[in-house]
C-alpha cells in the first residue's frame, strides 16, 4: 500500500462546481413546459399590484424583475430546465416569507421556493411565472449549543459556510456534498439530500431536530424543537423533509452535529471484479466498524470521463473497479491501526490489486477530487442522463452492464457509467451523448425505472423527485401512497401554489 | 479504577419487567375515563353481528370476549389505566388486520392497536369499548440481508427475540428498552422509543427504513422499502413513527440494524456535583467519541430507590450523582485504551470519584441491572408519578431540585428522583408517594409542564403522548401544529376510529 504523493493529482483549487458550471459552454435550455408538456395551472398572473405589494414586504432591492437578472433563477446549473418567472423575491425573515405566501395565496400566485440552484431533479426552478422565493439572504447562524452539539440557523445558510463555522468550534455537519460551496442547508432539507457522510451519520430524517417551515397561507408552522427525543404529537418536520417545497417553505432548522472527528484516513482501491466490491464492503464494515464514513465505488468508465475530460490522474493502476473508503475517528493511532488491518487482509486475500493511502488533508482532497468532480467531468461529454437509483448490494452494479447491453444499438451513446455512494447502496448511473438525443432517452426511460422496480430498489435515491421524475413516481410507491401524498398536499396547500409540478405525480399514473 | 468483581450485585435473572410487575400487589385501578375525564366518542357498540364478523376473520381461537381473558388487555403494566373493551382480536396477517379495519370502520366502531402492553402513557390500552387489535401474533421475521444490514419483520416480533435473531448473525438491534421481554417493534416504532442506544444509533426516524400501516379504512399503505436512501415523494413512514396507532396500524418494519460490536465495555463513575456531570459528558464526547454507546446519570435518590426496594447494591461509595457509560466498538484493545484513557483523565481532573469498569458481558448485565431497574424499584414504593422531558444538558438536572423544593410541603411526598439518558438530553423525572394523592397530582402538573417547556424542553422525550400527555402537548406545540396534526388526523381516519382519546389534545386547548 503506497502513500499518497503530491503530485499525484492536480490540486483542487474549489469546489462551487455547480457556479463553475454555469459559466461553461452551455446555451440556453427549452422551457420545461415544452420538454415535460406541462400545462399551466389555474393560477393567477402576476400584476403590478403584486409587485407593490412584494415590495412592501421586501423592498425594491430584494426583489428582482429585470428578465436578465431573473434568468439565473430560471435555469438550473445543468441547464436541464427552465421557467419563465418574472419576479424573484429575497426575504430575511420568516416573517417575511409568511407575507410573501399569505398574499400569494390569496392571489392564487403560484410560488417556487429555491436555495442554491444546486437539485438535479429540476426541483427548485419554475415552469411557468411562478414567483421565485429565494432563501438566499437568510443566512443566519441563530446559535450553537457546544455541549448538546445543536446547530440552529435559517434556511438559506451555505453548507460550506455551516461546516466552517463549526469547524472552528470542533463540530462538523452531518452531511457533506459535492455541491457544498453553493447549496443550502433549506434546499438540502427540502429534498431530503443524502451526500457522502451518510453511512455514518445517517439521513436528514435522524438528525434534523427541528424544523420551522411556513405554509401556503402563511402560517408558521414552528416545529423547531432542539432536543433529540420529542415524541409531543405527530411528527410534522419529517413532512417537510425531502417534499421538496411543495407542502411549506422551510425557514429554519435544528440540527444535530457531531464531534468533529481528530483523525481523518483515506484509502483508494483497485478491484478487479464486482464479487471482490462486495467483499470489501463486508470486511471494510467489519473491520473498521464504527470508524467507516465514506465508502464510495467508481468504476473504469467513469474515471475514464475524469482522466480525459478533467485531465485528472488517478493514483493507481487501470481497475475494473475503484473504492473510496474513508476513516474518521476519535484516536488517529487507532484508526490507522485498523485501517491498515483492512487494507492488509484486503491485499492478502486478494480482494483489493492496488491502493493508495491518505492521512494529510490535502492529499485526502486531491482523492476525493476524482469521486467530485465526476458529474462535473461527465457533463462535458456534452449532455449528460443521470440517474440516481438505490439497489441491495448484490444487485447494485448490475445495472450499468444491462443498460449498456440495452442500449449497445442506440446511436450517439458515448459512455454508460456508475459510481456513488456504495456503502449506503446508493449509485448513479450516468449516461452520456455529445448533444440531447430523444431516441437515447426513450430508451433509457422508462426501462431504468423498470429494472430498479422489478429488483426492489428506489427511482430517486437522494435526489428527489422535482419536475422531472414525477412519471417514475409509481415505480417505488403503490396506488394507495400517491393518493394519501395527494391528500395531505390538498389539506397542507389547498390551491396548490407551492412548487406545483413537483413531486406529485398525476393522480391517473397511481 | 476498580473492575467489577461477581459479588458487587445480585444476578440478573430476567429483564421482562412489565410481566413481572403484572404479578404484584396491584389492584384494579380506576376505569380511565373517570380518572382523565373523558366522553365517550359518538361510536357504534359492539353487536353480536359484528362478532359474527371477527371470527369470520380471525377464527375463534384468535377472538377473546370472556371479561377475564380481556381484562389483561384493558389494563396496563403501571396498573394505571383502564379501559373497558369487550374484544380483543389477533390477527396474524395483514389482510386479517385489514379486514378488521375496514369492517370497524364502516360500522363505526373505535378500535385501541396494542403491542407488549408495555407503554407508559396508557396509549396503548382502550378507554372505553373499543376493539383491541393485538399484533401478539404477528411475530413472524420476513428476512434479514447480511451485507445491508436489513431486517424485515411484522409488528408483533418482541424487541428481545429480534435482538437473539441478529445475534447469531453478528448484528444489533439498532435500539434497547428495559422492556425489551415484551415490547413488541410495532409498538416502538408507534411510540417512536428511545432507550439506551440512541445515543450511538439515533432515532428510529434514522434507522426504520421502512413501514407498512393499515389505515382506518382497510387500505394497506405498503411503504416497507428496504434501501437506505428513498427520495421518491412524500416521506410517509413518519407519520406512523411516534403516532401511537391513531393514523394507522403498523404491520410490517424494514429497520436498518448495526454490525454487532465486538467489544463492549461499561464504567460506573460516581461524581460529586452537577458541574462534574457536565464536564463528564464533554470529554466522554471527545475522548469516547465515536464508540460511546450510552451515557446514563442517576441521581442518589433513584440509587437509594434501588437499594432499599430491591436489594440490590450499588458497587461504589456514595455519591450525589451516578453516571453509567457504555462503549461498544470493532477492537477491544483500542476501546479499552480509550475508556481507560478517559477514565484516568477524569480521574486525575477530580470529574469522578470513584468508579467500577466491566467487559466481561455479566459484569456489564450486572451494573445495567441497576439503571434498567430503576422504574420497578420506584413503583415498589406505593404509587409512581413518573415524567419524561428532555432538556438541554446545562438544564438537565434541575428539574428534579426545583420540583423536589416545589414539592416540599405537600404531603405524602415519599421520593423526588432523576435518572436517565444524560447523551440524548432525556431526564425521568419521578415523584413516588405510597398512594395515588391527587393533591400531590395537583403540585406537579402543570407546574412540571411549564418549567420544562419555559426552558425549551419537552414534555414527552420517549414515552408518548398516549392517553395521560394529551393536555401537554400544547407545551410543546404551538396552535399552528396542533390544527395540523388534526387536519392530518380527519384526512387518514375521517371517523376517527384509530386508538380515539389519544396523542392529539383537543382542538381548545391548542
């Protein structure tokens, strides 16, 4: 097992890829009406009266109207979608918020509430003119309770900014994303994101304890409790976390962080087969038991999309597969010791051919740069069809040969990847072409639904549903749970203003 | 640092408590709907037809209506509550728990869902006549999958048979009660418990993966997913955790369970102030870290409760505060180093006193006896007005000197006492006299209510709402929910046939 050197790969200078992104290449994407054949709702336009009125509420200059300005709003990063809102409006305070939705709702506006731009499921962005809330300048770190470890702060806090503040006071936030430079803690609540430290801090559902959120009519809904056990009463928080902001806007949270861990390990692997994969997930859970935070699997394909499009190197030998395991505790001694234990039985039974690894931060950056940067690289291709699927380990992989064998005859296919969070049996399946192709995407959908359907896994692991899976809906859940979404969406936002197109699908689909 | 040695305490014979307390002195308590003053519900009343109709589905065997047989039923363990049911019905499947339902439904007949019977709230027995839907013989396990960690099982397995199942499989159940012999998961997962590992794996919010509940109409909600990551809509699964079986009646459980520790050690430290407590739970976080499994404080006279009422020697010289502190990790050497090394720093910086530490798994049973016993030790001394909030640490412990002082000139008061999960902010709170005094009664509620909630805690931590908390919710829970939880309530059981009388306050009091 080598160390890492530092001129094993190029430095990371940030990671905001998601604003790195906008300014690539990318030309203006067709309205999501016409891509999705949506229908606009029974909702009102939006008047000059309204725009006094938000100003009121806002002022002049949180409100944005001027269709350059807005345009940023309209289009996601992956310039997959786009709406054509008119209006963007900037609250501070969940006050005003409440404002904003109070008349909203009594003008049948319908509204779309967004962070930081960063979902891939096309969630946070308009359709029609939904007037965009942005949570962007409610940034407020409210308190931090150093010996319980609850974290308080308002929705449109950065993720990156959150990690750092804790940082200084020994925490660390419970998830960690590629997106971190630029998502919000509100939009990673509201769709519920899962990231790379979920194998060992567990969902959003376990450690948000609080929420507050304002419905469509402008109630506060404040369910902010800071304590780890509370069982008052139905638990309301969980109905905002992961409904994408279609049943309130969420405003704050409270969160449970843990002791920031003293020792960090990093060891990249070569595997030369999946049976070995799923041999290295057993022993890495046995071995390294309580200290596993990160188990990540790549396989060739998608390093390939690294080392071309993002002139990344990768440290050790051409692998069918490749894993990113990582180590953090409260004894660096310990840790190494048992990292070394795994990785030594790991080489003598043969489960691993190659391995490299990592204690000094830096270098654990440079290889985690490889695993980030892979959507980003596979982007580059041209348009990129991802898919973010969760499988039982024995089946996980499966899917990326049988859909490359589905699609062997489809013009314009150039790569069929999957890599992703394999400790949690999470993996995205990418597929890439130089430009968007109907004939490849009707070939994809609906057979990838299908297939992670028939092997019992989830159509929407950690992404959400948005706009754009709302038709794969049904694949993970029976006629009866649709209809009881669609009840609690009428009882919760009776007009339907909030995010409409979103997550629900077309009662006729159950 | 002394290890524990055999004759410190008596052996452990059995932890099925509530069984135990069943056989004791108690009589029959008052029927409930006298003691919390409650009207009946505008509810059909069981018919010789509708009997017709249950053994139709569960057969005679599997029907109780002789008064005897049911009266096991109407009762809890505390013996405080009572209800009046004529019917207790066991299906074993979830077509049966179905057909059940929608029958009781269409006829309008209230039904009370009851797992071990185990609850401390009285939510899971009748107030009046409803018809109770044992989940006793719903016990079978469906499937556990080694290399996720996923077990799959109905509502009726107990706790413990499930712990014995993953043993030999080298897994965990991810939670533990003290009342593990009964409860039933169906029941845990209604009641959301808590217990003594969530400070290692969280709440059941983090660790069920997935449910499938029978609603008030008979439809199945089969949302029983099985992958750690589901983005795919509504979050449906927690409405049922923690609802106490007034939205639906949970059959079936996918809960995500633990690789068994290999090493697991206990310490029994005594402290000499509150502020040592304190600074006991800061560097157990820190040096313990990630192998910290359980942090218990008990106070000296909850200790003294054990030692006079059931014989049981506490292994220590006498302290004002007790704390109990479990490691469990995948390498003895390193976790004993690490309890040692914060056992010695505790020592050295005066935090602790003196203290015991066990490995040896009957050592360990032996001085968990003390703290797992606690409840029934109280419960000796006549009558146990018992509380469970949770407050922040800096809180945790003056609830029980500022009740004790409250309390000071009522008489009857026999014990004012504090113990309980010190990692998770979770205090019980108990208050023992020889009898029931309704003056006592009168002196802490709402006085506790109110000083819990002045200080951002809550009124239920694990326990529930059940039938006793309802009036407390709205300590907790600001109008806005309270209307919410009811909304959700009329939409899932329109007649409100599902456990009525319970969880939700009334609509006035919000």
């Amino acid at each position: 097992m080598r160390k890492a050197t530092s001129n094993v790969l190029h430095s990371v200078t940030q990671r905001h890829w998601p604003l790195k992104i906008r300014t690539a290449k990318y030309s203006t994407p067709p309205l999501s009406k016409d891509t999705y054949k949506i229908k606009r709702g029974n909702f009102a336009s939006l008047t000059d009266k309204d725009i006094n009125v938000f100003e009121g509420i806002v002022g002049k200059t949180r409100m944005l109207t001027d269709v350059s300005d807005v345009e940023a709003y309209n289009v996601d990063w992956l310039h997959s979608v786009r709406g054509s809102s008119q209006c963007v409006l900037k609250p501070k305070t969940t006050e005003e918020v409440s404002a904003i939705l109070k008349h909203c709702n009594e003008r049948r506006l319908a509204v779309c509430p967004q962070g930081g731009n960063t979902g891939l499921a096309g969630g946070s962005n308009p359709v029609f003119d939904e007037v965009v809330i942005s949570t962007s300048l409610m940034n407020k770190i409210i308190s931090f309770d150093s010996l319980s470890g609850v974290l308080t702060c308002q929705a449109g806090c950065v993720l990156e900014q959150l990690e750092s503040y804790l940082l200084e006071q020994g925490f660390l936030m419970p998830l960690d994303l590629g997106a971190k430079g630029s998502c919000q803690i509100g939009g990673n609540v509201s769709t519920n994101a899962g990231g790379l430290r979920l194998v060992r801090y567990g969902s959003l559902h376990g450690t948000v304890l609080g929420i507050e959120a304002v419905l469509a009519n402008g109630e506060v809904i404040n369910c902010l409790n800071k304590m780890k056990k509370d069982n008052t009463g139905y638990h309301l928080k969980h109905l905002f976390i992961g409904s994408e902001g279609t049943l309130g806007l969420v405003t704050q949270v409270a969160i449970h962080c843990p002791v920031s861990p003293k020792s960090l390990n990093v060891a990249f692997l070569g595997l030369d087969s999946y049976e070995k994969v799923l041999e290295a997930l057993k022993s890495s859970k046995k071995d390294l038991g309580e200290i596993l935070s990160s188990c990540e699997l790549m396989d060739r394909t998608s390093i390939q999309a690294v080392e071309e499009n993002l002139k990344l190197r990768v440290p050790i030998k051409d692998c069918p597969f490749y894993m990113l395991i990582e180590t953090s505790g409260s004894n660096s001694d310990h840790d190494e010791e048992k990292l070394s234990q795994f990785l030594e039985n790991a080489l003598e039974k043969n489960i691993i051919v190659d391995g490299i690894q990592a204690s000094e931060p830096s270098r654990i950056k440079q290889l985690f740069e490889v695993r980030e940067r892979m959507a980003e690289a596979l982007l580059l291709d041209g348009f990129l069809y991802t898919y973010d699927v969760s499988l039982k380990p024995q089946d996980f992989y499966s899917i990326v040969p049988t859909t490359r064998e589905h699609l062997k005859n489809v013009p314009g296919v150039m790569r069929v990847t999957g890599f992703g969070h394999f400790g949690d049996g999470n993996i995205h399946l990418n597929i890439t072409s130089k430009e968007y192709s109907k004939e490849i995407m009707n070939n994809i959908e609906p057979f990838v639904y299908e297939w992670t359907s028939k092997f019992g896994g989830s159509v929407s692991a950690e992404h959400g549903i948005g706009l754009k899976k709302t038709g794969a809906v049904h694949f993970c859940k029976p006629p009866q749970a649709i209809q009881l979404m669609h009840q609690i969406k009428n009882v919760m936002d009776p007009n339907g203003i909030m995010n409409p197109y979103k997550v629900l699908p077309a009662i006729n689909s159950a």
